[in-house]
C-alpha cells in the first residue's frame, strides 16, 4: 500500500509514523493508543493522501469521546493541532522548530502584521522572545478548543490558516507592550499567562491586536440627544462602530417621544421610527461581512412611547415599526419596582412636558426619584396632556411576558447602575448597559453641531461628548484553582487592559475621548462550574453560593489594588479629583460598610486609604458571557452552569463533543443549567454583584418543570431591590422534547 504525501511524493505506507502520532497525542492521558489504532484498521485505501489520513484520525478520535473516557477530547485536539502544524509548514516553511523571530519578521513583510510595531521594538528585542514559546501548552487544547481558535482567530492566506497558537498569543502579547518601558519582560509575563489560558483574551485582542488599525474594545455606548444632527452623528457612529466587530449600546431616552411639539406644528414620531432606522444600519453594515451588526436600543421604563418599544420584536402590531435584529433593553428604576409591588398606577410621560411643568430633567435618575411623586400628582390632576398611564404590575407582566416569549429582551435597573458610578459626585450618569448587559459608565451626546465652507471645503464640527468604550479580559476559573494563581492573573489581567487602551484604535472619537478620560477595563471570569465542580461543590449548595462570592470579593480587592499600583507609576484617569475615589469610597460603599460585608478576610480599611491617593481605572470588573472565547479556552462559559454535562453540535462541519474539564473526576458536582432554577442563577448573580463595580452578563435558562412565572417575577423583583443592574436574554426549555440526560443514562 502507497500513500501520497502533502508535496505529491507517493511513498510506502508506514504504519509506525501513524503509531508515533497516536502515542505522541496519548502521552499522560487515560486512554488506551491500541484503541485508536485498531478503531483505525482497513479505514486506509492504496494511495490516499497524508492529509485524508490524517483527518481520518481525526474524526475517529472525536468519535471516541465520551462521558466515561473524556480525555480523548484532549487526544483529539492535539491531533487538530499537530496536522495544523503541518498545513502551516506546507504553506509557509515554518513550523514550531523555527525561531519565532523569524515567523514574526514573515509575518510583518507580508503586510499580515501591523508593521508600526517597530516603532518601539527592535528586531533584537523579538529575537529575545525566541527561547520562551511553550509548545507545551497545546496539550491543554481539546478538540473544541482547537477548532475554534483556528477558524475564529487565527490568520489566514488564501491558502488557509499561516499561524500557529503559540505565535499568535507571543505575537499579541507583544502588540500589548508596544509602549512598555520594559517590554520584553512584560511580554514574557503576559504571554506565561495567556497562553497556559489562565488569561483569556477578548474576541477583539484574539482576532484584531496584530493587525494594521486594530480596534480591541468589545463594548460601546452612545448617547442620542434630541436633534437630528445628533441622531444622524449617532447613526453613523453605530455603522462605524459595527463595521470594526463592536457591539453598541444607544441610549434614547433623551429623543422626544411621540406627539411632542416639534418647532411651532409638527408633532413627533413614535420612537420605533427611530429603533427601524438603528436596525437596518446594524444589518447593513455586517461587521466586515461576518456577521450582522450587534445593537442594544435603550429606553426608560418613564418613556411615552415605552409599550410600543416593548414590543418590537414580537409577532403582534404593525410590522412597519418593527426591528426584530435589534435587542431591546427597557431601562427600570426604584419607583417602577416599588409601584409594581404596591400594585400602582405608572405613568409614561413626555420628558419635554415635564421639564417645562417643573423644571428638573428627569434624565438625572437621582431628579427622577426625587420628583416622581410630583409626577403623579401633575398626572392625576390631568395637568399633563402627552401621556400614557398602565398598572405598573399589567406593566411587569407584560414586560415578563415579552421576556419569555422572545427571551431577547433586557432589563436594567438605573439606580443600581449608579449606585457604584464612581463619577456620581461629577453629576455624570449611566443611563444603560452594553450590548451584553456587562459594561456601561458614564455617557454624553455630542453638542454644537456645525456645518461651515471654509475655502470651498465642507468642515463639520461638534463638542464632542462621551461614548462608553470598554476592553475586556476574562480570568479562567477552571485552572486559577489557588488564591495565589488567581491573585497573580488578577493582577496582570488589569495591566494588560490598562495597556491595551494605548495600543487600540477606537472607531468613533467620541470613545475615544472617553477612553483617555476614564479607562474603563472589564476584568471577567470564565469557568465558575468549573471551579465549583474542582473544589466539590454545585450550583444548588447553599456553601457554593458562599464561594462564589468570596472568590468575587477576591478579584475585586486584587484588581483594584492593582489599579492603584498603577497609578503610583503612571498616574490616575483624568478625571479621578472628581471621582468618588477621592472620598475614600470604593463600590458605591464606605470602609465600614465594604468591612462588615466582607467574608474573605482583605484589608479593605487600608484599600480604602489607597483609593484616596489615585486609581488609574475608573470601572474595573465586569463579568462577559464569555461564550465564544470560552470555548477557546476549553472552560465552562462565564459564570453559568453546564448547560449539558456531554452534547454534540455542529462546528467546521464536524460533530464535535462538548464536555466540561473536570467531567472525569467530578461528573456529580456540574449541574446541568435546565436543572438549576433561574431563581438560584439570579440569587447569585445578585450576591456577586455586590462585588463588581459594572455588571454580570446574566442568561437564564427557563424550565417550566422548576420554575413558574410567579417565582421568577419575584427573584428578580427582589434581586432589583437587593442591587442587581441587568437581565440579560433567556432560554425556555422545550419540555415536550424527549431530553437526554447524561447524569441518568446507563
């Protein structure tokens, strides 16, 4: 029998080179190589090609996973990795034997590479890098983990993939450090960590760093102020923003609702005029064709037009107003939660109309709680003329209803957003969350808008304001399963963000701005069940609920801690005399307060003196759902429970297995996410809130056999009224499916 190699050459077949293969990508797993062989007996026909072989080993590995034996998971993501190796070699010349400084000069001759690099670095420098590539560290990659870093992130000819893993995450790492005092240092420290995946880089670093003008933030925010100028600003900045991979957040609450004077006789359009023009700019502009545009519209729960922006992506009303690729996020507040639980009248008013009855800008949530019931009483005295007025508990249900149905719409709580806005003092406010619920801060519509010909040329001017713009790292729980590794991953995770605001080129100036005055960073988690699972505990432990919220207080201290360090180096964010750092106050709360509600035992009465002196980030954590990059790093999606302990599904059109890391060894500790009620999931979420200074992407998956519509009603009233900011989509259970479930089968 012949076998046809890479280049053409038909050659002998060889059965020990398969042998070789087999037992390279077994070594220290429990798995029995004879297995694979023999599996493979007669699958060979005479001349076929080293690659179809090789692909062949592949897929009968995968086919091998299972419950009882996970670790062919790992065996079949080296054999990904070890046949990636080859293709990159018959594409390029290069393989994991060649210096990386050489691969990192091909890299930038061939225009793949952001060649500016050099600016900073010398050739010298990346020769330095050389000695430090771990090959060992694709042992961890699983047959997921392998595939979806080739297809989402690594760079491509027209060939194929050109880069390997290891290079990507040196390369990025050096990107990172492109204005380090120190960079070939901090490089070999940032790489040590993301490459054994204890860091997990955001899609944007993953995808974009190495690259020509890359933009690394993940979030944006914009705010549309009620003229058309700003309307078309902020429309165009969404196509911008998309067109780079970002997902936006608009704030709308400022547009004026329908009915409202426009000049001496117009009168206004409903809102969802506006919210059909966001949607067809999202899809036009498709993220460089990759995939539709992401945007969250947010609208206050006071709003006019709020029933009709409720439902905007449901089956019912006129399809005309419609935006069903939109993700709509009704913004709450305290008096909204308290006239649903006192079973009130709530009126939706015109902004305008109360700014010219009482003077106050209910904008302002602090004006807005204030001066509510003087609301009431203008409405109830039928001094308000553009007005809607709904139960507010008719108002919840349909909210909920709305919730379930399309499990795609957000709700956010105003007042718990400021309650941790460290710029409350500056009277800047959050009025919404990000695209993903996780990330938000402080927030301004451009101003001053001007059209002038100077010179035969057309200059459009404005005040610029400020766009939220976030990046965003995760730190992976499913291998930081000591205080010591955390603290250190907690640590460098701040620096990487902090330096990655440098090296990112923001696509609005807007967010840029705010990029420099506030430097926002997102330090995440991923692999909580993971976590949970090593240190024998579950979902539904009343202790699990206890560690999980020590472990957040943990990465709060260490990343603010952190901060401040840097800050004694490099100096506060601009805007930190006004923040209420100054005060001493961290998490919206004083020492005492942070100390009597500690159980990790931290020193915060000295934090809290530390703060006083300079923090060089002005929001820190906020926890991502982490599903994609999750992936990558072969670790459980955010903070969330399994949502199945061994499943299959369809990627780079092969079956490839799902399972957990620990699944061997702790099968009984992961609970299934369909098993868990969404009450537990927002119990938790609410615990851990406490502890982080933005927000929690928190998904809920709805089992009708756990949990009624009453109960879940309840948990996030109470979660509301306990400091929980968002809830993110849903997923309802069909329970007339027939479902497999792995923990029961024989």
């Amino acid at each position: 029998m012949e076998v046809t190699k890479r280049d053409g050459r038909i050659v002998p077949f060889d059965i020990t080179k398969i042998r070789n293969i087999i037992e390279r990508c077994c070594e220290g797993l429990d798995v029995n190589p004879l297995q694979l062989e023999s599996s493979l007996s007669a699958k060979f026909k005479d001349k076929v090609s080293t690659s179809a072989i090789q692909q062949e080993i592949i897929l009968t590995t995968v086919s091998l996973i299972s419950p009882d034996e996970p670790d062919w998971d790992y065996v079949a993501g080296r054999m990904i990795l070890y046949n990636l190796e080859r293709e990159v070699y018959k594409r390029t010349g290069m393989d994991y034997s060649t210096p990386f400084s050489e691969f990192f000069s091909y890299m930038i001759r061939n225009g793949y590479y952001d060649k500016t690099i050099f600016d900073t670095w010398t050739e010298d420098e990346i020769k330095q890098l050389d000695g430090h590539i771990n090959v060992k560290n694709e042992l961890s990659y699983n047959t997921t983990s392998a595939l979806s870093t080739m297809k989402r992130y690594l760079v491509k000819n027209s060939r194929g993939v050109i880069e390997l893993p290891q290079w990507a995450d040196m390369s990025a790492c050096i990107y990172i450090n492109k204005y380090s005092d120190d960079r070939v240092k901090e490089t070999v420290k940032d790489y040590k960590l993301v490459s054994n995946k204890s860091i997990s880089l955001a899609t944007p670093f993953k995808a974009n760093l190495r690259k020509p003008d890359a933009n690394l933030s993940s979030c944006f925010i914009l705010d549309y102020d009620d003229s058309s100028e700003s309307i078309t600003k902020c429309n165009e900045d969404i196509a911008f923003i998309s067109k780079n991979g970002g997902g936006v957040g608009a704030y709308l609450g400022r547009l004026r609702c329908s009915d409202s004077p426009v000049k001496e006789t117009g009168k206004a359009n409903n809102i969802t005029l506006w919210t059909k023009i966001i949607n067809d700019i999202a899809v036009a502009w498709n993220q460089l064709s990759q995939r539709k545009g992401a945007v969250t519209p947010a609208l206050d729960i006071w709003h006019k037009d709020i029933l009709e922006f409720i439902e905007m992506k449901t089956e019912t009303g006129d399809l005309r107003s419609k935006a069903f690729d939109l993700h709509p996020q009704v913004v709450l507040n305290d008096r909204f939660i308290e006239a649903v639980r006192l079973d009130k009248d709530w009126y939706m008013v015109d902004r305008r109309e109360v700014q010219a009855k009482l003077d106050i800008d209910i904008l302002n949530p602090k004006v807005f709680h204030e001066n509510y019931p003087k609301i009431e009483e203008l409405a109830q005295a039928k001094k308000l003329k553009n007005m809607n007025v709904k139960r507010a508990k008719e108002l919840w249900k349909q909210l909920l209803q709305v919730y379930v149905e399309t499990g795609d719409l957000y709700l956010t709580h105003k007042d718990n957003l400021n309650r941790m806005n460290p710029m409350i003092d500056d009277g800047k406010f959050i009025q919404c969350t990000n695209l993903c619920t996780e990330s938000f801060s402080v927030i301004e519509p451009a101003q001053d808008h001007k059209i002038e010909l100077i010179d035969g040329v057309v200059h459009k001017t404005y005040k610029p304001g400020l766009t939220h713009t976030c990046n965003l790292v995760s730190l992976n729980l499913s291998v930081l399963t000591s205080d010591s590794a955390l603290e250190e991953a907690s640590r460098r995770a701040v620096r990487i963000l902090d330096k990655a605001i440098e090296v990112t080129t923001v696509p609005v100036y807007d967010g840029h701005r705010h990029n420099q005055n506030y430097r926002t960073i997102g330090v995440g988690t991923l692999g909580l069940a993971d976590y949970l699972a090593y240190h024998r505990l579950g979902y539904l432990k009343d202790e699990s609920l206890e560690v999980a919220e020590r472990l957040q207080e943990k990465i709060a201290y260490w990343t603010l801690d952190e901060s401040c360090n840097i800050a004694q180096e490099k100096g506060s964010f601009p805007e930190f005399d006004k923040s209420y750092f100054k005060r001493g106050i961290i998490l919206g709360r004083t020492a005492k307060q942070n100390i009597k509600l500690s159980t990790a035992g931290l020193d915060w009465a000295s934090l809290h003196e530390k703060v006083k002196k300079g923090v060089r980030n002005m929001m820190i954590v906020a926890v991502a759902p982490n599903t994609g990059t999750s992936l990558c790093t072969g670790a459980t999606a955010s903070y969330l429970p399994v949502f199945n302990k061994f499943f299959y599904e369809d990627f780079s059109g092969m079956q490839t297995p799902r399972l957990p890391k620990y699944l061997k060894s702790r099968f009984w500790y992961y609970n299934e996410g369909y098993t868990v009620p969404a009450t537990r999931i927002v119990e938790l979420t609410t615990r851990l809130q406490r502890w982080i200074d933005t927000g929690i992407s928190m998904e809920l998956v709805l089992n009708p056999e756990v949990i009624t519509i009453k109960s879940l009603s309840d948990s996030i009233l109470t979660g509301f009224e306990n400091g929980l900011k968002s809830v993110y989509y849903s997923r309802t259970l069909d329970t007339t499916s027939t479902e497999t479930c792995v923990s029961c089968a024989n």
